[in-house]
C-alpha cells in the first residue's frame, strides 16, 4: 500500500464543525465514554476555548481534504515543579485509517509542539475509552514511551 499523505496543522475556529463531527463518532465508538452525555454546545465552546489558549492546541490529522483524526494537547506543570508537561487529551482516528501511521504523525508533531513551548516530559495515553488500544499502545513504545501508571473509574 502507498504511504498514506497526511496533513497535521492546528486547529481553527472554522474547523469546530468538523471537529464535533468527528467527536461524536468518536464518543460512539468509545463505548466507555457512554456514561457521560454528549452535548455539542458544550464541546464546541470548549474546542473555542482551547483553541484561543497558548497552552492547549488542538492538531488535526487531514487527509485529501477530510478531518479524519486529532490529538487534542495541552501544557502544564505538576503543582510541585516548574518542569513542563505536554500530554495529550484525547486522540481519535478514523478507524478505516488506523495502522497506516497518522498517529504517529500526529504524535511526532505533538512532540515538536511541546518542545517549541519548553516541554521536557511528553505523556500520552491508550484509553480513549475504544477497547483495542494495542495498537496505540504499541505505537507509543516504538516511539520510545514506557508504561506510566494506570486509570480508573467509578461511577
């Protein structure tokens, strides 16, 4: 198979709609995230919002002119150092494009955002709430992340 060309470029205002559209199919198939509701006008005026932020960004993963993933970021410190953080808050992609490297695009591209803005530490996750993750998984330690923790629920 041809490699795949892949586009990453942040997040505007125009992109909201479409960013909702793919939200929604992402909170659809990650049955996880069910427990919550899905509300638009909500989502949308938070994708505003970390689109005005400097220390949030939202990539997009565009190919031949369609949305079909992002990586949502964001910057912080620990409430004990003054050492960056970059890490990401929600990733989704298309699942007919998956394995074909748009994550690791986006995850490259992720690392020089971070990096631009002084990040010294990157974490990224593998619980988007889809339940085969092994593929992000795997991605991640190729990429030369460990294993850092774990997440729970209750509700």
């Amino acid at each position: 198979m041809p490699k795949l060309k892949v586009s990453i470029r942040p997040a505007e205002g125009l992109d909201i709609i479409n960013l909702l559209k793919v939200g929604k199919v992402y909170y659809e198939e990650a049955k996880d995230w069910g427990i919550f509701n899905f509300d638009s006008d909500i989502a949308a005026i938070n994708l505003a919002i970390a689109i005005e932020q400097p220390n949030q960004e939202i990539l997009l993963a565009i190919v031949n002119g369609e949305l079909i993933g992002f990586m949502w970021c964001q910057i912080s410190n620990p409430v004990f150092s003054s050492t960056l953080i970059a890490k990401d808050l929600f990733v989704y992609i298309s699942p007919k494009l998956r394995g074909l490297g748009v994550g690791r695009e986006l995850a490259i591209r992720f690392e020089e955002w971070g990096r631009e803005r002084g990040a010294k530490v990157f974490t990224v996750g593998a619980n988007s709430g889809i339940r085969d993750n092994s593929q992000a998984s795997k991605m991640y330690k190729i990429l030369g992340y460990n294993s850092f923790g774990s997440n729970f629920i209750k509700v």
